[in-house]
C-alpha cells in the first residue's frame, strides 16, 4: 500500500474512487444477505445458502484482484541511479515516426530510459511499461504488469452486479413473492417497504456498475486482442494522417491474452495470482542504455 500511496498519493480522485468500490460493494453484500435472501420468495428455497455462499466468493474475488491491482508495480521504469546526461541520445537519434516505436527512448519529463510501449504518467509521475491508462478505480496506472488483476476485477465486478441483478428480480417474480401468502409470510408492512427499497438501490447500483465495468472490460479485452493500448490508438491515428505508420506483425490473439493473463493452464486466469509456468522470463529492463553501463 505504501508504494502506491507514494506513487500516487496525491492524486484525491485516487483516494475516492477505491473507496467508492468499498462502499458500494460493502453495501451490495449487506443488501443481498440482509434484504434479498431473506425474501419469501428465497428464504424457503434450498438455494439459498448456496446463493448467499457463492456470492461472497465473488465479492471475495472481486476485493483480492482490486487489491492486487491497486498494489501491484503496473511496470515502473526504473531509474537510473545517478543522473545521466542523455542529450546525446536525444539529438543523436533523429525522429523517425516509422521505425521509433521499436525503439528505446529517454522521457522527456523523468528522464527514464525507457522499452518500447512505455508511456510517461503524469499523474504517477514515471514511465509504465505498456501503459494502458491511469486508472482511479484503482489509485495505479494499467501496465504490463497489473492489467491481468484489473481485467479480473472487472469482471467480477460485473459477475457480482449481474448475480446481484438476479436475485432482486427472482426475489420479485419468483411464486412466493407474486403471492398474496408469500407477501404476508415477508413479515409487517414497514419491514417490508424496508427490503423493497433496498432491492431497488441495489438493482440500480448493479445496473448502473454492471453496464460501467462491462464497457471498459470490453475496452480492455478489445485493446489486447489488437495489440494496442489506447495511448497507442491515438497515436497511430495521428501517424495514419500523416501516412506514417509503420507495419506492426501481428500476433494470434491467444499469445496477446497469454502475454496478459500467464502463460499457465487457462482456468488460472480468474484468480489473482501469477500463473506463468515460466517465471522471470519477461524482458530484461536495464535503467541505463548498454553504451552507459
Ligand atoms: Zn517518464
Ligand atoms: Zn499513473
């Protein structure tokens, strides 16, 4: 937590956002356990354990991969130890749009000696390898190293609003709760408004998260399946008007999400934990280009 409250710490909206997702999944569970489940047209049936179980493993999911993701290094750039003088490198190295991108370059703002793919924040303030976006959700940028564990909170995330979703509506439409007899088996009437309202706010709250993290779970899918992250999009757009992109091989679609979510057995890539049969495998970063060590 430390390092990414240093990384990040000053920026309010980052402090917000994950405790918004507390609150509002906190509230989910207390909604779903104290007003959902104990519906007439649920609390009888011999699901509701199971519901009542399988939805706290989701929640539980969801709150580990936000963790993971709020505390994991997106891919920081490392920095040089010593300050370096890297003008040579810059006026040396003519701009060529086409072939720069499979370049290393130095960052204009923190000096990094950075990969290719890499993009300075200006929120965290450093150079993130295969930067996504900085994501307030989670108070840390979206980079080569975290993006599984955020993809993974999305989707729970969404399994967790659509699951919410339907035990309102069977909560509402299942017999016991069309019933005269089920309605006067939910206890007084007070009581009753009491579970109704809170199945409202939460069938709003899931609808309203539900369709939020659905769009950008696409985004993300979507941006590792083309092979290029959104900073990459606006950029290559610019070159296309300028008739100056240069080609870019592209990969099968399985080793862009492998390159993602771990190169282990499938069923892994929901649980937010490293999967890669092959660890420390990834490139080599060196803070310094060959000619300075
Ligand atoms: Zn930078
Ligand atoms: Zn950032």
């Amino acid at each position: 937590m430390a390092a990414a409250a240093g990384r990040c710490g000053r920026d309010p909206c980052g402090a917000l956002c994950p405790l918004l997702t507390y609150l509002g999944v906190g509230y989910a569970d207390y909604a779903v356990l104290a007003h959902v489940l104990p519906q007439p047209a649920l609390r009888g049936s011999p699901w509701c354990p199971f519901h009542a179980a399988a939805f706290n493993l989701i929640v539980l999911l969801l709150l580990a991969c936000h963790a993971r993701a709020v505390l994991a290094d997106p891919g920081v750039v490392p920095l040089p130890d010593t300050a370096i003088d890297f003008s040579d490198l810059r006026s040396g190295a003519p701009r060529k749009p086409e072939r720069s991108q499979e370049d290393w370059t130095v960052c204009d703002h923190c000096e990094a000696y950075r990969p290719p793919r890499a993009h300075h924040c200006r929120i965290c303030h450093r150079c993130v390898r295969r930067m996504d976006h900085h994501c307030p959700w989670i108070n840390n940028c979206v980079g080569e190293l975290n993006q599984k564990y955020f993809i993974q909170f999305l989707f729970y995330a969404g399994l967790a609003s659509l699951y919410a979703a339907g035990l309102v509506l069977a909560a509402w439409l299942g017999p016991a709760g069309r019933s005269p007899a089920g309605m006067a088996a939910g206890g007084d009437v007070a009581n009753n408004r009491v579970q109704t309202a809170h199945c409202i706010i939460l069938l709003l709250e899931s609808l309203f998260f539900g369709a939020f993290v659905t769009v950008v779970f696409y985004d993300q899918v979507m941006s590792i399946i083309t092979d290029k992250t959104p900073l990459e999009q606006l950029r290559n757009r610019g070159l296309k008007e300028m008739n100056r992109e240069g080609p870019r091989p592209l990969k099968p679609k399985l080793v862009l999400l492998r390159e993602v979510f771990g190169r282990g057995f499938v069923l892994c890539w929901l649980f937010p934990w490293s999967c890669s049969t092959a660890p420390g495998t990834g490139p080599m970063y060196s803070p310094l280009p060959s000619r300075y060590v």
